[in-house]
C-alpha cells in the first residue's frame, strides 16, 4: 500500500491525515475495482473457448463483449448523480451486489442475442462505478495528491489484468464439472468476489471528512478546510453549472481523448488472449502470457502517476504516454505473427503507454468541475468516452473477420491513443492545475503557520 514520507516543510498534520486516509480508504477502492476489472475483463479469457462452444465469429464476439459499453452510456450520468445525493457509501455498495449477479449469469447464456443482452445489463449495472470513485477521491484527496492516488486506484485493474489470465486459465480447466463448460465456471466464480465487496465497502466506506469518526478532529478540520479552499480558488477561476460541464469545448475534447484510449484499451483487454493465441502460445500458457504486459504496465503507471504530481504537469505527461501506446501497437502491426517475442515486447511498450496515461488524464477535468458539475461532466466524459471501448473491440472483430490477420487490426488500435495525444496538446494545460491555494493558506484556516506552497510530499510504494 501506499506510505507518506515528508519532504522539508511538510508539516505532521498532513503527513499523518493523509497516511490514515489513504490507508483506510484506497484498500477498499481497490479492491472494488479489482473485482470490476475482472467481470469486465473475463470476457477476453472465457473467449477462448466460448466462441466455439457458442459458434460465435469475431465480430459476433467483438460486439456482443462491446455491448456493455451501451448499458455504461445509458446508466452512467443518472447514476453519478445519484451517488452524489445519496453518498459513494450506499451506491457504490448498491452497484457492486448488482454487476456481481449478472456477471455470474454471464455462464447461462446460449447465443449471441442473449450474450448481447446480457452485456447490456452488466453495464448498465456497473454504471457509475468507476466515475463514482473519481469524484469520491475529490471529496477526500487535495489535489496534490491526485494522480497519485488514480494511480494506485488504477493499478487495481492492471494488477487484475494479470491476475485474472492466469486464475482464468485454471478455471477453464474445470471443463466438465457439474456438467458446465470451463468458461462457465469461469463466470460464475468470478462472480461472488464483487457481492463479497458490497457488504465490505457498505461498512468501511465514509462519505465525508467530517463524518470520519476514526480520524481525530484536529485532522477532519485541517483536511475538510484544505479541500474547501481548493474549491473556492477553482471556481475562483471559473464555477461551471452542470449545464455548462456538458456543453464546454475542452469537456467535450477530453471526452474525445478518453474515446481514443478506450478503442485500444478494450481492444487489448478483450482480444488480447487470442492476440497471444494466434502467436503460437500453447493453451495451457496463454493467460501467464498474456499477463505480462501489464506486469510492466503496472510499474510504469504508479511511477508516471507520482512524477506527474511531483512535477505538477498534466499535458505532456498524457501526451506522451499515448504517443508510445501508438507507436507500440504499430510496431506490432508491422513486426507481425512471425516475429512472437519481438511483438510481445512491442506489446508490453503499447500497455505501459496505454496504462500510464489514465490516472493522469482524469487530474485534468477533476481540477475543472466541481459539486454537482463534476459529478454530471466526470460521468458523462466516461459514459460517452467509453463508447470507445464498444467500437475499439466490434471494428478490430470485423477487420479481423475479413482479413484473417491481426495486423490490421492493431494498426487501427493504434489511432486510438494518437487521438488522446492530439486533444491533450490541444486542451493544454488548466490554470486550476498550476492556481492550487498553497499549503500556508489551508493551514491558516486551522492556525498554524505553513511553509512554502512548492514544499512537496511524496507517496512511495511499500
């Protein structure tokens, strides 16, 4: 987990609350989007040997698995604001018992119409989750603190990237038992853990600083006032509406990068187990395989994230991490299937790009919105931007379909990420990003004398 070392100036109050808030609160966020990543993610997996119990082509898969991304589009903005009024506590619980059932019965459907409606669901269950925790990390994370802690966040789905391979895998292996198919069970099983956070999240989640009863009220004080002062100077620069969130050109911009990211986010996380099968990879190493460029991913995102914060640049350090993930899935294109390890190498390049720029994307527009407008325009970047993952995935199954190859496909994986890259140069940098009300204005509010605001601390993983 994460540790909070202080540079010279950092007073104890900081480092203390914001060590007891990370450690009490990014375990369970974590673990709530390990769960997420993997119902998400199994479908990849299971594809194995679903499309062929199921006589499903690549396209029938490709679209169906991108289908939940219209259940997420739907659902996501009223759902974001509905955990906004009834607080992260009840709805994220509300959300993760929901997504877990119908991940399950995910194992019982019997052709591509009922695998289309169940992804459907799915999403629709899920909605709101993930832009859930980003505007939950507004209420307890100074800015400073940010990217740091999306990272760490994020890492949870890397690190269920290449957990879930590997434990899908064994669990394909259960073919026969009880009279399911491996990629039943595969389902089914993981299934439960997300049902088994809802209980854990409805119990240690709190909505609010000031409802934090296991931190000391000196610490409540200093955290809820450095919070409150970074509100006030945001919409000191500029207070959106929620109307306004929705209709702004570099929301709407932003919203664009993110569908970027996900054509090729989703388009590696549900092809690329078949990705490593049409390499040669024998069955039995297929998921160990596919592991590894996110065990690479994994590093180089919580080291960008942290350098991102302690730099305090947003612009190139999204920029640049999206440039590589485009050059790394060209390079594959072009070194092709007769060339295994090098494209494996030039996959792990394509997921370190591809992993490092999210949390950083996400400090961008939570330093714009805030209240009700960060809670409508962080959903609705989300819910439109991850359409993205819906035709990422469908058009990679259809160029696959009618040219054999993968090639191709991953060379139109590859635009994805150049567009990121393009609408961060231009969005540039916000001025909330670089106006952040210095430390010795948070701490005046509690009485004491801080020092220079450029007085940095610093997260390390332990």
């Amino acid at each position: 987990m994460a540790d909070v070392q202080a540079f010279d100036g950092i007073e104890p109050i900081e480092r203390q609350t914001m060590k007891k808030v990370a450690w009490r609160l990014m375990p369970v966020l974590m673990l709530g989007y390990f769960c997420a990543y993997l119902d998400r993610s199994n479908v990849g997996m299971a594809a194995t040997t679903m499309v062929d119990d199921l006589h499903f082509s690549s396209a029938v898969f490709g679209f169906g698995a991108g289908l939940f991304f219209l259940g997420y589009f739907l659902a996501e903005i009223p759902s974001n604001l509905a955990l906004n009024k009834v607080g992260a506590r009840r709805w994220i619980a509300r959300i993760l018992i929901t997504w877990g059932i119908i991940a399950a019965l995910t194992a019982f459907v019997w052709n591509d119409w009922s695998f289309y409606g169940n992804r459907i669901l799915l999403g629709l269950a899920e909605a709101g989750f993930y832009p859930g925790v980003l505007l939950y990390l507004t209420w307890w994370f100074p800015s400073y603190y940010r990217s740091r802690m999306m990272g760490l966040f994020q890492s949870a789905s890397v690190i269920s990237l290449f957990v879930g391979p590997p434990v899908g895998g064994l669990l394909l292996q259960m073919h026969g038992f009880a009279g399911l198919h491996g990629w039943q069970w595969l389902y089914i099983v993981e299934g439960i853990p997300p049902i088994i956070m809802c209980f854990v999240v409805y119990v240690l989640l709190t909505d609010r600083p000031h409802e934090a009863n296991w931190l000391p009220p000196e610490q409540r004080t200093w955290l809820q006032n450095r919070l409150d002062s970074e509100q006030t100077q945001r919409e000191a620069v500029r207070k959106y509406s929620l109307l306004q969130a929705f209709s702004d050109y570099k929301v709407w911009l932003l919203t664009l990068a993110y569908f970027g990211q996900n054509i090729s986010s989703y388009g590696l996380v549900f092809f690329l187990p078949l990705i490593v099968k049409g390499l040669g990879v024998s069955p039995e190493w297929i998921g160990l395989t596919a592991a590894l460029p996110y065990i690479c991913a994994f590093v180089a995102m919580i080291a960008w994230g942290y350098h991102s914060d302690i730099t305090g640049e947003r612009k190139w350090h999204l920029a640049v991490p999206a440039l590589v993930a485009a050059a790394g899935l060209a390079a594959c294109a072009v070194i092709g299937v007769g060339h295994p390890v090098i494209t494996m190498v030039a996959l792990c390049i394509a997921m370190m790009g591809q992993q490092s720029l999210i949390p950083i994307f996400w400090s961008i527009p939570s330093a714009m919105l805030t209240g009700v407008a960060a809670a409508g325009g962080l959903a609705m970047i989300n819910s439109v931007g991850n359409l993205g993952g819906w035709f990422g995935p469908s058009i990679y199954g259809i160029i696959k379909d009618t040219t054999g190859s993968a090639n191709i496909g991953l060379l139109f994986l590859a635009v994805g990420p150049l567009i990121t890259a393009i609408c961060a140069i231009v969005v540039g940098q916000d001025r909330r990003l670089e106006r952040m009300p210095g430390r010795a204005s948070a701490a005046a509010a509690v009485g004491t004398s801080r020092p220079d605001p450029s007085a940095t601390a610093k997260v390390v993983l332990k």
